[in-house]
C-alpha cells in the first residue's frame, strides 16, 4: 500500500519510513526541507516531495497524487525559549488541522499523529501516580496547548465524520541527533560521549527519555493496525532525574564531566510517571533496556567523532 508521511525528513520520520520500507509499503514524504534526509537504498520505495503542510493545497495536492491508504503527520514544533508564537500556531494547529481534512476528503483509511506526553503538564498536578490517557490535560506552554487541541481536533472528525485517527503521545525522545525540543537528557549523554563537558542548573528534574528508535516502532506499529481499540496512547519511557542519568553515563565514561548548579528541580518536573500499558500491552511492545540505549547513543556519537567505543 502507499502511505503518505507529512514531516518526514526530521528526527523520527526517516527512521519511520525505513521501517515501513521494510515492511514492503511504498512511501511519499512530503517536507518543507526535502534534501535534508537520506533515503539512500530505498529510493525505488521512497518518493520526496517538496510541501508545506501549513498550505492547505500542498497537503490536498499531495493526497490526490498519492492516493495513499494511510498517512501520518509528523510535521510539528516543538516549544522551546526561541519560539515563534504565530509560526507554532501555523504548523501545530493549522498543519494538522490541514492533514485531517485532506484526510477527510481525500477518503484516506487510517490517520495517525504525533501528541506529546506536554499535554498533562507537571508532575506535581498528579500527586506521585501513574498519569493515564483519560486523566484531564493540565498543560499550559503553547506546545501542550496546541497538542491538546490537536486531541480534540481529531476527536471532532472521528466524531463527525467517522474517521480512523489514532495519536500518540511521545514522551522525551531521546537519541543522537535530537536538536530540538527537551534536550538536557541528550546532551547528559551525547556531550560527555565527545569529551565535552556539560553544566545543568538542576541534578533532580526528572525525564522521560525514550529512544527514538523505540518510537520510531510505536508509530509504525500503530500506524500499520487496522482498527487500534483507542484514539490516544502514551508512549511512557524510563522515569529517570538527570542526575541519576549522569550517573549512568559516567558508568561508561568515568571521566565525564558533569555538573550542577543546584541539587533540586523535582518540583519543576513535567509529567514523568506515565501509563503506557494500554500501548503496551495491544501492540505487543517491548522497549530496549535504557541503559543499552545510553551506551548506544555513546557509542552513535563517539564512532562519529572517530573516538573509541564503550563496552
């Protein structure tokens, strides 16, 4: 079958789209910034076109052309202390709300979208429980903002139009060329893996990490299921402070050099105990441990660098 990947060039598309490859499916990406993945190997099964998916007529066109069975939107921006108020609007909210309607017209069979785990805000509005997929959003960036709109977006066209449209919520990928987004939980690895040293103003804010491989597995699975019992998942991951992580990483890297500024930063925490047994359990998933990840991403940067591996 031909699916169509908006936003596919990224961080977690091309992993996506190799999976899918493999899986025998013909892919067409659509990205503003199509030259900025390779597809070496799958050309005969990828094709990349140019498009925005804030242009209505870009993402229509490309449905029309296509014809795809199914699709997924992974176009999105992520919050971060540069944001572009008007520009996030634009790409989170009118970009999906443009992949749901030519969805809608374009009479695609299934639908899935990045959510984000930003949509239940801070761990403290929770106590020290499991957050679930039915508890109420409490996320106030204009990231979660916009995710939790995306959610009801979806719910109004499953409602009204009697789509298929699955999200899911991806907690704090992690993985060796993430640039953007929560990245604290990338540089305590990918810094000290080059010999760089690295400064953290807080050792106990807690993550989320999950390795974007990992999620990577989640989307294809998900998007590849006919018929998902739910409209939303979370995704969970491994519940860890930066500090402890640096312990991790000095495990193999002892001269790591790591440090804080200050020994709190638990109360200012995100949302990092998450049910994902939903997930889990329907599409039969298992993550890699993640201390095998960490020494993965060690080792992605260190063989980049030309440096020795770890053990």
């Amino acid at each position: 079958m031909t699916i169509l990947v908006l936003g596919g060039t990224g961080f977690i598309g091309p992993r996506v789209i190799r999976r899918l490859v493999e899986r025998g499916e013909e892919v067409v990406c659509l990205d503003l910034n199509p030259n900025t993945a390779s597809f070496a190997g799958m050309e005969d099964h990828v094709k990349v076109i140019r498009g925005d998916v804030t242009q209505f007529e870009d993402v229509m066109k490309a449905v029309v052309q296509s014809k795809p069975e199914r699709l997924i939107n992974l176009a999105y921006k992520l919050g971060g202390p540069d944001d572009d108020p008007h520009f996030a609007i634009r790409l989170n909210i009118l970009g999906m709300d443009n992949c749901f309607e030519a969805a809608r017209l374009g009479e695609v069979k299934r639908v899935v979208y990045a959510s984000s785990l930003a949509v239940n805000g801070q761990q403290k509005d929770y106590g020290d429980r499991l957050i679930n997929e039915d508890d109420p959003m409490t996320g106030t960036s204009q990231y979660a903002r916009c995710k939790i709109f995306n959610e009801f977006q979806a719910d109004q066209y499953i409602k009204h139009h009697g789509m298929s449209i699955t999200g899911i919520r991806p907690a704090n990928v992690n993985g060796p060329d993430k640039v953007r987004g929560s990245v604290d939980h990338v540089q305590c690895i990918t810094n000290p893996a080059r010999g760089e040293a690295i400064h953290f103003p807080f050792r106990s804010v807690m993550r989320l990490p999950i390795h974007v491989e990992d999620i990577s597995e989640v989307f294809t699975r998900v998007l590849m299921s006919d018929s998902p019992h739910h409209s939303i998942y979370n995704s969970g991951g491994t519940p860890i402070s930066i500090g402890d992580l640096a312990k991790m990483v000095k495990e193999f890297l002892p001269d790591a050099q790591i440090t804080f500024a200050d020994e709190g930063g638990l109360e200012e925490s995100g949302n990092y105990l998450v049910d994902n047994s939903r997930l889990l359990g329907e599409f039969e998933l298992e993550y890699a441990p993640f201390r095998d990840r960490v020494r993965e991403v060690i080792n992605d940067i260190r063989r980049e660098e030309g440096l020795p591996l770890v053990a």
